[in-house]
C-alpha cells in the first residue's frame, strides 16, 4: 500500500473523470457497476471508458472483484491516494511529492513541496491497513470487512486531524500549520524537530517537563485531551541562544484520537497523558518532579473556549466523531504504542485491548514512526502535474 506516484503525471482527463466516478460510486456500493461508472463519468464513448477503466486498473488504481456476480470495480487505497494528490495539486497546495519519512500505525508521512520548492509533510491516513495490536483483532477485522469502511474512516480521521490542527493553531498552540485537505489525506507544514523520543539528553529537563504539562492543562482549559501525548508526538527543536544555552521547543501533533473534557472516560485520558510525560522524563532524563498533579478537575476549573464544541459545529461532526471513535475502539487503534513507557494500557487501561492476550501484542518497533526528518533534506522529488501543461 505503498504510495507509488510515478503513473500520476500519465492520466488523461478522462481517466481522472472514470476514477472520480468509481469513488464517487462507492460511496453507496461495495462494487461499483461498469454501467454506474459510465454514467457518473459522463463519458459518451462506451469504448472511452473501457479503455480508463483498463488503464486504471492495470495500475491498480481501481481493481476488479473476482467472482462477483456482476461486472465491477472498487476504488484501491492507491486510487484514493492519487484522487488526493491531484486536488491537491489543482488547489495549489502541492506540486511535487518526495520521500516516505514515517511510517506510523496508521498512516504514512511524506515530504512533500509546494510550487516555491518549501518543504511540506503530507500525512496519509490509512486506517485498516493490517497493522493492529493483536493477531484477534486481525482476524475479526478480516471477518468482518466492510470494503468501503476503511475508505470511510481514514477519510474522517484526516478531517478530524485538520479540523483540530486548525483551531489549536488559531488559538496559538505549538502545532503544525495545517495547509491542506483531502480525502484521508492532510498537508501541513514540516517542522525542523526530532520526535522526543530521539532526544537522549537534555540540559535542564524541568523547563521542558513543566512546558509539557502545562501544554495538556491548557488543552484542557480549551475543552480537549489530546489522548496520544507521548515521546512520539511530541517534536522538540532546540534553539542555540545568543548567551550559549539551548531552548527547547516542543511542537504536538498527531490529534485523531483527541477527545472532548466531555467524554466519559476524559479523565482517565488526561491522568494517561500526564503519566506518559513523568514516566519518560523519570526513564530517559532521570528526571521526576515533587510537584503532584496536574489534575484534571483543577485543570477544567478554569475553561477558556471549548474547542471541542466549536469543532463539532464546523467541519468535523459529533456524527463523525462518534462514528470514527467507536472504529478505533473496536480496532484498538489508540495511540503508537507504548514506546519504552512500558505497557500503559494494559496496567491501567479500560480499553478494548485489556482482553487480548499480551503475548500477541506486535513489537514497539513496528510501530516507531520513521527515520530523521532533518536527514531528508535532498528530496528527490516526483512533479505531480502533467507535463503537457
Ligand atoms: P501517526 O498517527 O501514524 O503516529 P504522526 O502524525 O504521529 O502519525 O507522524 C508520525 C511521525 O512522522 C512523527 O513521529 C514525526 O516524526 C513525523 N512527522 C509527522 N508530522 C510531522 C511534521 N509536521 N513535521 C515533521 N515531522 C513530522
Ligand atoms: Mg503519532
């Protein structure tokens, strides 16, 4: 499910319009009949549209169903991908697509640029890919495969991420600069940092630790828990100051699993979050603090805005919300895994994972995201626009 993108600059117009059409066609059918197709591409040539179809399918942009009762196709995760990238690239958004930099649980993370040659990072949400915790939960998400779900559900965990970055950038939390958005894709701005978890020492740990917890009380204070705050999705750039000390800027990302100060679990996620941030200070700096807390209903005392209401009013709603939260319960999606924290979950989770038995649980190295972004630097790459224009 690697993404390829070197046929992208290859499509004619109509194959663009045959491609739309099989999407726009599985919205509300598992396998899109040949004759649907037809009609939504609005393409008078039968054979025309043949030809697209074989095109597409021999890049496997779309692809045939066996055994099926009629003639059909449904979208591949590849075709989704290339739908993305070319709205992007006919929103000025993107103009070419470089190296894969990470590889999370579910997503991918690629360089990226726009037309002026800046870097970006387009995240690639890819909920289903086979990459759950547990060999039980592969099976039962294989029993009960709904092909269109995933399609579904990688879409609204993009929408999701967008919609948060956007209204925690305008409220001046350290995020990234969300850019772009389509499909189960996001584009934002590439931040020159190392996830904290590269970090193996700092000078003086209790500015950083205390602007970290301070960060997830003042979510809280804007009605949201970020539900993932760990050494991964922490980015941490260090600043040289003229005097020779070093700051230590901290920039969250990753938010498809943030919820609401409303949920019912809420403080449970806001005590995992502070103890994700002790556990890996205390393990990897050495580094514990007297103070007690933070504790959430200290925390929400004090409320600023609700940013999660605001979000369910625009472009992500508590449909949405409820609909993608109940997928990644169900699917054990929660996070990228413990990390060197140690099995956080599993001692005090009251997640669906507590049934699954530990022996089965996939390697932490499965899921650590990625090399260096910095190494990437020489991007080799791809235009994404057709050459005749
Ligand atoms: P996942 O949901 O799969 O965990 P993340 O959003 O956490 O995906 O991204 C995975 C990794 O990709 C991060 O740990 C980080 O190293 C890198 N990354 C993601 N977004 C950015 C960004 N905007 N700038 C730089 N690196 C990023
Ligand atoms: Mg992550």
């Amino acid at each position: 499910m690697k993404l390829n993108v070197k046929n992208i600059r290859y499509l004619s117009a109509d194959d663009w319009r045959v491609l739309a059409a099989t999407e726009q066609g599985s919205r509300n059918h598992e396998l899109v009949p040949t004759s649907l197709i037809t009609q939504i591409a609005g393409i008078r040539s039968g054979t025309g549209v043949h030809n697209c179809i074989s095109n597409l399918a021999k890049i496997n942009l779309i692809a045939k169903i066996q055994n099926a009762k009629y003639d059909g196709y449904r979208l591949t995760y590849g075709g989704l991908d290339y739908l993305a990238l070319h709205a992007h690239t006919k929103s000025g958004v993107m103009y070419s697509v470089g190296n894969q930099i990470g590889v999370g649980k579910e997503s991918d993370i690629l360089v990226c640029a726009d037309e002026t040659g800046k870097q970006l990072v387009l995240k690639i949400h890819r909920l289903g890919r086979i990459s759950f915790r547990t060999v039980k939960a592969n099976r039962d998400y294989l029993r009960n495969r709904n092909s269109g779900s995933w399609m579904h559900m990688s879409r609204l965990a993009a929408l999701k991420e967008y919609e948060f970055m956007k209204a925690l950038r305008r409220e001046g939390f350290p995020v990234p600069e969300p850019i772009g958005q389509s499909r189960h894709t996001v584009v934002m701005s590439m931040i020159d940092a190392f996830p904290m978890r590269q970090i193996s020492s700092v000078g003086n740990p209790a500015n950083l630790y205390a602007e970290l917890l301070s960060l997830i009380v003042q979510l809280a204070q804007y009605g949201l828990i970020h539900g993932d705050f760990n050494e991964f999705n922490i980015l941490v750039e260090e600043r040289d100051e003229k005097d020779g000390s070093v700051t230590l800027i901290p920039t969250i990302i990753d938010f498809p699993q943030m919820v609401s100060i409303d949920h019912e679990n809420a403080e449970y996620y806001f005590d995992r979050d502070v103890e994700c941030i002790k556990r890996f200070f205390s393990r990897r700096f050495g580094f514990t603090s007297d103070e007690p807390g933070p504790y959430f209903k200290d925390s929400i005392k004090v409320i600023k805005k609700r940013l999660d209401v605001e979000v369910s009013a625009s472009g992500f709603s508590k449909k949405m919300a409820k609909e993608l939260a109940a997928y990644m319960k169900e699917h054990g999606v929660d996070g990228d895994g413990d990390g060197d924290a140690g099995g956080l979950d599993g001692e005090e989770g009251s997640d669906a994972e507590e049934e699954d038995e530990p022996g089965q649980q996939i390697e932490v190295e499965d899921l650590v995201p990625m090399d260096d972004p910095l190494a990437v630097k020489d991007i080799t790459a791809t235009t994404l626009i057709t050459p005749s224009r």
